[in-house]
C-alpha cells in the first residue's frame, strides 16, 4: 500500500492506476464502517484509495477539532489490512495553502438539520470533498448512511458539478448494541456509552409507528422525544421527520422519509437516522 502526502505525489502515483478507482475519504480514527466501505470498493473498483484528513473547515469554533482522535500509523494498518491500494494524508497546508479563499456551497441542504445548528459546516464538508473529488478523479466514492445529510449533500454536489464521480451510500455500520459507529463514540465513559443506545431505540419506536400504520410525522417526532427523554444522560438537539431526498420537514409521511435526530450524551454528541418505509438491504 502505497502512503502519499501531496498532491503532486497523488497524481503521479494515480497516473498508471487501473480503472475504476475507488475514494473512501476519512478524517481517521477508522472503525468497522470505514472498513466496510473500503470493503466495497474493493469489490466493485480496479484500484481502492483512502484519504485521512481532519478537516478544519468543517469545525465550529467550539468544537472538538483540537481533541479530534488522531492515531494515523493505526489507521493505516487497518487500510492495508481491508485492501487499500493508496492514502492520501495531505497536510493543512497542502490542502488549504496561504491564500485559499475559495468556497462550496450546496444552499438548501446546508441550511437544514445539521446544517442549521452547525453554521458553516457543510461549507467545509463540500469543499474538501470537492477538492478531493478533483485530486483523485475516482469513477467512484463512497459513504455512510449514519451521515445521511452529508452523503445526500455530496451526491447533489456531484451531480450540479459534474464532477463525474458516482457517489455510492452504504448502510449504517453498528455495534452489537445497534449504537452506530462513529470515532467520537471514544469519547464515551461506559455510563454514557450504554446511554448512547437510545439514539437507535428512539428511532426504531419511529419505525414500530410507522410499520404499524402511523403516518402523522409529529406523532413520529413526539415518540422518539419520548423514548429519549427517558434516558437520563441524553439531551435532544433535534428531532427530524424529513423528506429523504429535499430534507424538507413533513406533516404526512406520504413517501421517503429520514428520520433523523441529534443528542448530546454528556459533551458528546451523536447523530442517527433511519429511513421510512426501511431501506432494503
């Protein structure tokens, strides 16, 4: 597996790869469901490449970039092992050199959801992976489905901007406990970690609801505050009933729909979603 830092080495050593390339781009602090899309190129992908890269811009000012886990010999290893053919670990400087000033934006997806309590977020997410996008010029990347907003985000910047590569989206990765995988689930004490599961049960009630009949999404919204509130060491951010492609907030779930929250588990916060009717796996 070959380890590149600038962009200058990337294109060189993504000249002669064979097509189609494959991008999983990370921040790093790898678990199961980067594995698991790295897994995926490798099936359908001639050549699998990985980025690692905390990426500042996507930070608020109080948040956790400074504490962001951080281990990149491990993260490699974990790549070479699940059959990565390059990384890219760019600097920040080398991604964002003295001078930057230029920005992407995906309006109507970035202001809700996330977008609205994380302000200038999603700049920074479609700008990187913009960047990325032209660095690597893969036929293909690929995404979690726990980031719903982020990947339906970056399929609409893909598609706007012809940037040519398809944008695949692969289910949730999850831990015995059905808590979702994330790198900030490290952050958790073990009362907080076995808190964090009601994220997954609020969400399923949702599902029961709907599976049983229920189509008035307050009621859905009403059932998973419900089932959050009665954990003790979770404090609900939000609570989505959303068309699954426009993120638009719904009174009838009448087609596709996100569900989707946001909770804080001590200082940690978390993000789950699941689809109306259930995605097919």
């Amino acid at each position: 597996m070959q380890v590149v830092s600038t962009v200058a080495q990337l294109r060189a050593a993504l000249a002669g790869a064979p097509r189609p390339v494959g991008l999983v781009p990370t921040m790093g602090y790898l678990h199961e469901g980067h594995l698991s899309l790295v897994r995926r190129a490798r099936q359908e992908c001639a050549f699998v490449t990985a980025s690692i890269f905390v990426n500042p811009t996507q930070f608020g000012p109080k948040e956790d970039l400074a504490s962001y886990p951080r281990d990149l010999p491990r993260d490699l290893a974990m790549l070479e092992r699940a059959g990565a053919d390059l990384v890219f670990t760019p600097s920040v400087e080398e991604m964002y050199p003295a001078g930057f000033d230029t920005w992407v934006e995906v309006s109507a997806l970035s202001r809700r959801l996330e977008g609205e309590v994380r302000p200038g977020h999603f700049r920074g997410v479609a700008t990187v992976v913009l960047k990325l996008f032209n660095q690597f010029r893969a036929e293909r990347a690929y995404f979690g489905q726990k980031d719903a907003q982020q990947a339906l985000l970056i399929q609409k910047l893909a598609a706007d901007l012809d940037t040519g590569t398809q944008v695949v989206i692969c289910p949730t990765v999850r831990e015995p406990d059905d808590l979702a995988m994330s790198s900030r689930n490290t952050y958790l004490d073990p009362a907080q970690r076995k808190a964090a599961t009601v994220l997954y049960r609020s969400l399923c009630e949702a599902q029961r609801l709907y599976q049983s009949g229920e189509r008035d999404a307050e009621r859905l919204r009403s059932a998973i505050r419900t089932v959050s509130a009665a954990e003790p060491l979770a404090r609900v951010q939000y609570v989505s009933v959303a068309d699954a492609g426009t993120l638009e907030e719904l009174a009838v779930v009448d087609r596709p729909a996100l569900v989707s929250m946001a909770v804080f588990v001590g200082k940690t916060r978390l993000i789950d979603n699941v689809l109306l009717p259930p995605a097919v796996s």
